[in-house]
C-alpha cells in the first residue's frame, strides 16, 4: 500500500522486562485486549518490547506514578507532597522479574508507526474507525494517547494485512522505540534472562526519572 512504511529490525537486541521464569512467555489469553497493540477480538496475543534497554524499564514502571488526581489531593491537604513519602512501587517488584533479550528474526514484515506516511495511509484506511470512536485525526497524539481503541484496531489491521508487528514510539520520549510482537512472529533468545538488581542502573535511573521510591 502507497505510504505504509515497513520497519527494520535493529541489529542489536531487543529488551522486555516480564515476569520469572521466563520474560518472553506469551501472555495469558485472559489478558489479551489491555495492551497498547493488543487485538481488539482476543484473537492473538501481543508481547512488548524497546530498542534501548531503559526504555523496557521506563514502559514498565510508569504505571506507578501517583496519578494526577493524587497530587492534587496531597497539594490541597499538605501543599506541595513529599513524593519520597510514597510507597508507590512494589518492594519485590525487581524480585518478581527480569529482563528478556531477542533478535527479531529476517523475513518477516513489521509496520513501521512511526513514519509519518503509514500514519497518513491509516488515516484513509480506518476512515471509518475515527468517525465510529469519535476521533478527530489520526496523528502522532492519538496514536500515542493513553485512549488505545484506536491503537488496537490498527494492531488488528496490521495483523490482517499480515504484519508481524507495529515498531512505534514510546509516548514518554521521543528517543525511545517500541515494539509489538504479534503472536506467531520469529524470535531468538539473545541468551539467558538477565536478574534485576536494586543497584541496576537503567532501574535506578528510571525510579530517578518518575521520581518513584519503594
């Protein structure tokens, strides 16, 4: 199709932070259709990784912050809130997990999100859709918003139009790249799950980043 970009996969690895034993474990069906490129009918399921290894970390932590009715509440009840004070993450949530490393393997097709002429294309493609979801455009913001009924119908018309994934942009920072594994897409294990320490440096300085304690 005329502007639809296909994605390379990188030559390093990619990083998912999941859970032990096993972080590249396709996900339960029963959680399929929360995720950013889930399938939007439970079909197939997704697995979520990030070209750069802190941003496996920041995806996954940022879930955490205290929301921003929660400040709110602390501003009007203290003035500005001590964030330190706040248990926010899990004590054994390093305990829990590890980080997943693999290589996208050749052959495959992935759709490339992040190129400004496979949004345009989308926009006439799922026409349709936008009027249905009350969308405006289809444009970086709504395809990087928290509201993922779009996200999941272009997940679903990329996995029809046989795609192996979505490579996309992380909506905390421009520099960081995602991924979206469809089910039954190719991968190698770039070795054994890596632990995660208290000291780990792409941890720590994500915790630094939000402004997370445990």
């Amino acid at each position: 199709m005329i502007g639809v970009a296909e994605a390379l996969p990188p030559s390093q690895p990619l990083y998912r932070i999941g859970y032990l034993p096993d972080p590249l474990a396709w996900p339960s069906l029963q959680y399929v259709g929360a995720g950013r490129f889930d399938d939007p009918i439970g079909r197939f399921r997704t697995l979520y990784a990030a070209e750069q290894r802190i941003g496996a970390f920041i995806e996954s932590l940022a879930r955490y912050r205290p929301s921003p009715g929660t400040l709110v509440e602390l501003r009007n009840v203290v003035g500005a809130p001590d964030l330190s004070l706040l248990p926010v993450v899990p004590s054994d949530w390093w305990v829990r997990r590890c980080v997943g490393r693999f290589y996208l393997r050749d052959g495959q097709r992935w759709l490339d999100l992040r190129e400004f002429g496979t949004r345009e294309a989308l926009r006439g493609e799922l026409a349709n859709t936008l009027v249905h979801l009350g969308l405006p455009d289809l444009d970086v913001s709504t395809v990087r918003s928290l509201n993922r009924n779009l996200t999941r119908v272009i997940a679903r018309w990329a996995y029809d139009h046989g795609y192996n994934g979505v490579a996309y942009t992380s909506r905390f920072d421009d520099d960081l790249d995602c991924w979206a594994i469809f089910e039954g897409a190719a991968f190698r294990r770039a070795g054994p799950p890596e632990v995660i320490l208290p000291d780990d440096p792409d941890f720590r300085e994500t915790l630094h980043l939000f402004n997370l304690h445990f």
